[in-house]
C-alpha cells in the first residue's frame, strides 16, 4: 500500500499510482512485507510460484550460495533478494506441501486445533515421508486415532444424491464450547468407543508394519 485517502487505497507498480478495487477482493492477494535471515545451507520453502526463476509454488531448496542480492539454489536456480520474494524458512511444512518431498526423520505436530486438516489421506502422505524415523505429537491422543481414519476423498456422484448421513455429535466442540471439559468429553468418547479404538489401533498397528516395511525397517 501506498497510502489512503479515505475509503480509497492507492498502490504504486513500477512508478504507477493505481487506486486498489477493493470491490474486487477476489481478484487480487494481500501480502505483508517482512524481512528474514538467509544463510548458506538453510532450507527454503517457495511460497508462490516465481516465473523468472523458473521455481514452483511449495518447492522445497536448499540455498548453495549467497553473492550479495543474487540467492542461489542447490538446483542452479537463482532469487534476486532485492526484490520481495514468496518465501519462507524450510524447516517445517504442512502434509499437503511434503508431498513428493523424503527426510530421513519426520516429526509431525498434530494438536486438536488442526484435526479439521486431518484424514486418512493426509496420515498416510504424512507417515510415508520419512525413510527411517517417524514421530507424532498431539495433545489429545484420543481424538487424532479418531480423526485419523475419515475418508480424504470427497462425495460419489451416487453419495451425493443421496444425502449425507446426520454427523455425529462431535463431544470435543460439547468440551471447547459446552459446560463438559475436554477430559470430561474424552472421556464419553473413549466410553462409547471402547470397541471402535480397538480397531483403530489394529489399523494404525497394520500402518505402522506396512511403513517399517517399506522403509526397510521391519524387524
């Protein structure tokens, strides 16, 4: 942003003052400029695709060399550091951005807040990723072995006729918003469940097996 005059935000591009359409939020993106440290060796996360470097979005490099401005890649490509870049430090990404990325280690932090994000799917991305060490953390154990097991794929044609079965009461929003405390909740949960966390546990025990086997880790 330039500067604003009232209800009108005015922004400037290569030496041009334009008024922003802000009845046309949808059509454009709305960044905050920041400045980061960047060493040789770091890791850095692409968050935007750059046409001129030749990098697509979510791409994950590992920074070679450093020549004043000029940033340059483990793959020879090169960002220019005086002008804004879409980046961000490599360190930790989500599930859906390490898709066809490998570490040796993986340590994945899954608390209650992100289990809307959470799916078959997205376990399966998540604990495929590293080759010899897998971690998880998660501040409810009993809700992630719940969520673990949705379908990640969207509604059949057929499904979507037929309608969606009433969802079940969810008994962590009745301990977030309610009166019932979290333990409280879980606890109801773990009661009428009892059976269905067995089969949860098979499944992650059968996930666990197929991953170590895969990797070269059975035992």
């Amino acid at each position: 942003m330039f500067r604003k005059e009232g209800e009108r935000i005015f922004v400037t591009r290569d030496g041009v003052e334009k008024v922003l359409p802000l009845q046309q939020w949808k059509t454009f993106n709305v960044y905050r400029r920041d400045t980061m440290p960047v060493a040789v060796g770091e890791h850095l996360l692409l968050t935007k695709n750059n046409r001129g470097a030749n990098l697509r979005n979510g791409e994950l490099r590992k920074v070679a060399a450093i020549d004043g401005d000029l940033i340059t890649l483990d793959n020879g490509r090169q960002l220019n550091s005086s002008r804004a870049l879409h980046v961000r430090q490599g360190y930790t990404v989500t599930s859906q951005t390490s898709q066809s990325h490998e570490s040796v280690k993986m340590f994945g932090f899954l608390p209650v807040s992100s289990t809307s994000q959470v799916n078959v799917v997205q376990m399966l991305v998540t604990l495929s990723r590293p080759t010899r060490e897998a971690r998880l953390y998660t501040d409810s154990r009993e809700v992630l072995l719940e969520v673990a097991l949705r379908p990640g794929q969207g509604m059949s044609a057929v499904e979507l006729i037929d309608g969606e079965p009433e969802p079940e009461v969810d008994l962590w929003q009745i301990g977030h918003n309610g009166g019932t405390t979290q333990k409280e909740a879980e606890l109801i949960r773990k009661v009428q469940r009892s059976s269905q966390m067995m089969e949860i546990e098979q499944f992650c025990e059968t996930v666990r097996k197929t991953a170590n086997r895969e990797t070269g880790m059975e035992r």
